[in-house]
C-alpha cells in the first residue's frame, strides 16, 4: 500500500511539492460510498434519491437509517452531506412544484426551505442523529444559494441542530462574486459547476446542444471559480469543487492553482486526477492557471494547460 502511495495510485491528492487537494467522492446511497473506499472522504452526498418518486416524504427514522448507511462506510473520514436539492433536473412529487414556468428559475434547492421549513428541520434532525451514531466527520451544505442572507439563515439552521459544519455551494453566479462576504457567514464553500455553467451562460445544462457554453474550460467559468478560490486564500477555509468539471485531469492542476483545496467527483475518475495533480508542483499549477484565465475560449485554456 505505502509503495503504491508513493507511485501516486492510491492515498490523497498531492501536487509534487506536497501542496494537499483532498480527493472525494460524489455519492448518492450507502453503497456509493462503499464503492468510493479509495477516496479520503464524500464530497457531495446527493441526499435527493431517498425522496425520489415519493409522494409522501420519508419519515425521519428511515432518513437517519439512509444517511448513517453513508457515514458509517466514510468513518473518520469528511462526509459533505448536501440538503435537498429539488426542483428543475429534479423535480420530487411530494413538493408539488409543477407549474412554475421556468423551473431552472423556481422555486428550487435551499428556496424551497422558507416555504416547506419542516422539511429542512427534519433533514438536519436526521443528519445529526446519524452524525452522532457514527464518526464520521459530517459537513453540511445547501444547493442554490444567492445571497449572504441565505447562507447566513442556513448556517444558524445546521447549528441550532447541533451541527458544527456549515457551507454552502456555488451554483449561480450572485454567490461566486461574494465568496468572500459569503464566507464570513459558513466555514467552507462547494462549487457546483454544472449548475454554475448553467446559470452563467444562460445555457440549459439538459440541452445537448449546447454543450459548448457549458464547457468547464471556458474562460468566464474559471473566472468565478478563480473569485472563490481567492476567497478561500484570504480566509483560510475550504473551497472545493463537486460538479463534473472536478473529474477532469487535465482541469486539476488549474482548479489546484486557482486555490481549490477539494476535489469531488465519481469515484471512477479519482485514480487519474490523483495522478495529474501528482505531476505538477503547486507553482506550476499557479502559472498554469493564471495563463488559462487569460486565455480567449476553451480550446486555447486546454492546449496552455497541456
Ligand atoms: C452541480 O450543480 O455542479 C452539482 C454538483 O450539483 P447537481 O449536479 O446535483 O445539481
Ligand atoms: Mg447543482
């Protein structure tokens, strides 16, 4: 194991130079996450499965079962488990969301909670039931956030239930450009970059057509990106990354530049990301990232970064 370390195919995420980005896993069940043992902890815990194709919502019991399953497999690892995100590319029939017109733009993610405050309350009950049952070390987020306001409402909800780790994710662009302000409110930011490509370009992330607006190597993407990292540096707390732009190799190096300490992403790709971040040195992944936000669109980023 120690020699296999060494070679770069197992044990945490490292530039060359020992600069640590931690390397986790995005999970959805307990049997995800068992499946992610090479990983140094869970990323993101998508927690909407459980609530999927229900038109009553799960009780608090089988939602402390649902998510102990999780935190049992991750003992004394991060477990960043994320509240319900429902709405838009996932609509959840208990909530009775149809009709809106533009769901992407809904009622959607940490909104519902000002409508719907039970459901929040009964979430992080049953996270914190399951937190103390296991060790594993549990953080919690909230998907689309906008204001400092909301962060702030969130951060006092996850602590009242007697949950130290509050964060929030980065999907729309309002939050990325105040990181900073947002940090003085939670201890650690998740970007989301699928969502935050969509709402950046005003491109549906479901339309295939337009997968070249949603590109993670455009420019104005790593820009914000580049904004929350910043962030991160001057407050010294975490900044990870959790949508798909985190399992691409080549983009981690940049992401690790830009002051990303975290790097989540389907457990499948975490070997050749631990790999391309082991090749370069920190300084190396900094002058990298400085070229690629300068660079004029995503074919140009790719090639300064290769
Ligand atoms: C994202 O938006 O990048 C993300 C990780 O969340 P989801 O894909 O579940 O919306
Ligand atoms: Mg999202």
């Amino acid at each position: 194991d120690a020699a296999k370390a060494i070679s770069g195919a197992t044990g945490p995420g490292q530039t060359s130079d020992g600069h640590a980005v931690a390397l986790l896993a995005n999970v959805g069940s307990g049997k995800d996450a068992v499946a992610a043992a090479g990983a140094e902890g869970v990323g993101l815990f998508r927690t909407e499965l459980l609530f999927l194709d229900r038109t009553r919502e799960p009780g608090l019991d089988e939602q402390v079962a649902a998510y102990r399953e999780v935190f049992a497999a991750m003992a004394g690892r991060r477990v960043v488990i994320r509240t319900l995100d429902a709405g838009a590319d996932k609509p959840l029939p208990f909530l009775h969301q149809d009709g809106e017109p533009n769901p992407a733009l809904g009622v959607r993610g940490l909104r519902i909670a000002r409508q719907r405050p039970e459901v929040l309350s009964t979430q992080l009950a049953a996270i914190a039931q399951a937190a103390i049952q296991t060790d594993a070390d549990v953080w919690v987020m909230a998907p689309m956030v906008s204001t400092v306001a909301e962060a702030a409402e969130f951060a006092a909800a996850v602590h009242a239930a007697g949950l130290p780790k509050a964060g929030v994710m980065i999907e729309v662009p309002a939050a990325a450009l105040r990181a900073e302000k947002l940090l003085g409110v939670v201890d650690f930011l998740s970007i989301g970059t699928n969502d935050l490509s969509q709402y950046t370009f005003a491109a549906d992330r479901q339309v295939g057509t337009l997968a070249e607006l949603l590109d993670p190597w455009q420019p104005a993407l790593l820009q914000l990106i580049a904004a929350c990292g910043e962030a991160g540096k001057a407050t010294g707390k975490s900044v990870g990354v959790c949508g798909e732009a985190a399992s691409d190799p080549a983009l981690a190096p940049v992401l690790a530049g830009l002051g990303i300490t975290s790097l989540s992403m389907s457990a499948r790709a975490l070997p050749a990301v631990r790999a391309s971040l082991a090749a370069r040195t920190l300084a190396e992944c900094e002058r990298i990232a400085a070229a690629v936000l300068d660079a004029e669109d995503p074919a140009q980023a790719r090639k300064l970064a290769s």
